[in-house]
C-alpha cells in the first residue's frame, strides 16, 4: 500500500462531501413546524396569564388601599362625633303632629315638665 502513489480529493468531492454532512446534521437536528408554534403559543398563554394575574392582583392591592383610606376617615369622623356628643350639654325636644318644636335645656330647667300640672 506504501509503494502506491497518494491520491487526493478533487476540491468539488471535498466540498459535496461537508455539505452532505451539514445537511444531515440539519435534517436530524431540525424541530418540526407545528413543534415550534406549539411552544410559542404555549409561551405567549403563560405570559398572558402572568400578566393578568399581576393585574388582577394590583385591582385588589388598590381596593383594599381605598378601603383602609375610608375606614380611617370613618373613624376620624366617629371620634369626632362623639367629641361633640361629650361636650353637648343635655337637652330634650318635644314635638307635637301639628309641627310644635319645644326644645328644654336640661341644666338650666327651672321645673321638669312632668311635675307641672294645668288643672
């Protein structure tokens, strides 16, 4: 075998030879269509529902936000309230169905309206 002369590859063989390897390589590697779509389709639905569920969660964060807001002032107002009714002096209104309005401040009554007497 030593004594034969070498022989070389003509540079078309070479070349035919490596594309028909990458071919190969291609063709074996390669990810069918639907293969492809279906993983992206699969992608697009899991970052439309993360993105929903942070929406979601926002809508909650800002209604619960909106109820502590009005729950303070709801007591805010309640302590405010009853400042007043403790620093309100006592006083009794008696009204009749023809629209009389007798308003009787309690402390400074001479005589309570139950011990007098028209006879």
């Amino acid at each position: 075998m030593r004594s034969l002369p070498r022989a070389k590859a003509s540079p078309g063989f070479t070349s035919e030879v490596m594309r028909e390897a990458r071919r190969d390589q291609k063709i074996a590697r390669r990810v069918p269509f639907v293969w492809r779509m279906a993983a992206a389709t699969a992608m697009a639905a899991c970052l439309v529902a993360i993105v929903h569920i942070a929406l979601v969660q926002y809508q909650r964060h800002q209604q619960v936000e909106t109820l502590r807001a009005e729950q303070e002032q709801l007591e805010a107002d309640l302590a405010a309230v009853k400042k007043i009714a403790a620093e309100s002096e006592p006083m009794v209104v008696l009204e009749n169905d023809r629209g009389t309005r007798v308003i009787m401040d309690l402390d400074t009554a001479i005589q309570p309206a139950a011990l007098r007497t028209f006879d």
